[in-house]
C-alpha cells in the first residue's frame, strides 16, 4: 500500500560489533485500467467441422470474460458455460468450442463479454463487450485462373485480372518477380508498364493456390533507316 512508502532502519549486532543501515522505500501505487475485450477468431466456419471461438480480456485487475449466444430476431444473450480459460497477470484468454458446425449456427451473433472493478473503489465497475457473427460455409479449395502469357509495349501499364473462387471468400496476394505487391489485395492489378513474372496467390482456411503470368514488355523502334559510312 502507499502508507507503507517511507524511511527505514535496519539493525544488526554482534557481541563484537553493531551495524546500522537506512534506507528509502517508496510504494508505486497501480492505476486501474477498464477492461477491454477483442475476439480474435475468423468470422467463418466449416460446415461439419468444429470451431473455437477466442477472446481476449485485458485490464488491471484481470477482468472476468464470458461468451453469449444471441440468435436472431431475439433480445437477450445466453450465457455459455463449456468455456476454457488461460490467464496471465495482464489478461485472460476465453476459448469457446463449437463441435460439429451445422448451418443452425450460420448468422448466430456470440458475444464477448468482459467485467472488472476499480483497484479503489469497488462500486466502481467497467464492462465491455465485442462479437462476431458466425458463417458456416461448405468448404471449397481456391481456384484461380489467370492468363499464362501478356505482351505489351514498352512503358505501357496492363490490367491484370486474377479470378478467384473459393469458400469462405480466399484473400488475396499479388507478386512480381517473386517479391510481394504491398497493398495490393483485389482481383485486378494494374501492372506500371514493366515485364516481369506476376503471381497472384489467393488463400483460404482450406489452402493456398497461386498462379504465374510471363509479362513481356516489346520495345518501341523509331522510324527511319539508319545510314552507315564506311
């Protein structure tokens, strides 16, 4: 507690001889801090496939976390119990497990919710709340296709487009000569006039598929017959 901080007298003696020391503590008071909750999880689900839904409480003290279930077109959330914990000093980890996603489950809202108290004073309460909407969804591989081969002239910008199918929706990723296009995430990129390899990655929770295009810059020529003397 800060009424401890203050000046202190140590004490030791011997037969022969007798010590002394002083020394200062100060006793740091902690702040509260409110509790905050994120849900970490993906918003989607594989259909016959179990799923774990994870949040995450911080706050000082550690707040309490629990998850709800609200269906739709009604008003309150129920509270779930078959939740797992793990907590540190700082925060605390709520793990809920769904077994065996059935389209039941597809557009039902689960909230996070978190609670704790003032280090001080304890009428004072904090609480929070985040949530995700689940989708179930049938499991597709991502499929891309992509022309092979695309010439242009020299300093010419081309539009690439990269169809991309899959469930849940895949992301996106475009390369050129092997190094990652930063920013780019949408099925259409627009090359700035220079040959190369582009790679278009698109990736979902079933895999990763990526396919290559040869982008061949054709150099200009300017008109006219060169003169040569000898």
């Amino acid at each position: 507690m800060r009424a401890d901080s203050g000046m202190y007298q140590c004490f030791a003696a011997t037969v022969y001889s007798k010590e002394q020391s002083t020394f200062a503590v100060t006793v740091s008071a902690l702040d509260s801090v409110p509790v905050k909750v994120t849900v970490t999880s993906d918003e989607y689900g594989l259909l016959g496939e179990n799923a774990q839904l994870s949040c995450v409480g911080q706050g000082n003290p550690v707040p309490s976390v629990t998850w709800h279930r609200k269906e739709a077109n009604t008003v309150n959330a129920i509270a779930i119990d078959n939740v797992v914990y793990k907590e540190t000093f700082i925060e605390i980890l709520a793990m809920l497990n769904i077994a065996n996603l059935s389209m039941a489950e597809d557009g039902i809202e689960y909230i996070c919710k978190g609670v704790n108290t003032d280090l001080y004073e304890s009428s004072i309460i904090y609480q929070a709340d985040s949530s995700i909407i689940l989708q179930v969804v049938q499991a597709i591989e991502p499929s891309i296709s992509l022309p092979s081969t695309s010439v242009i002239k020299s300093g010419m910008p081309l539009t690439l487009i990269c169809s991309v199918e899959g469930s849940p929706p895949p992301t996106i990723e475009w390369f050129m000569n092997g190094l990652k296009i930063d920013g780019e995430a949408e099925e259409t990129y627009v090359t700035d006039g220079l040959g190369g390899v582009y790679t278009c990655k698109a990736t979902n929770m079933i895999g990763t598929v990526e396919q290559e295009v040869i982008v061949e810059s054709k150099p200009e020529f300017s008109g006219g017959r060169s003169s040569l003397s000898y």
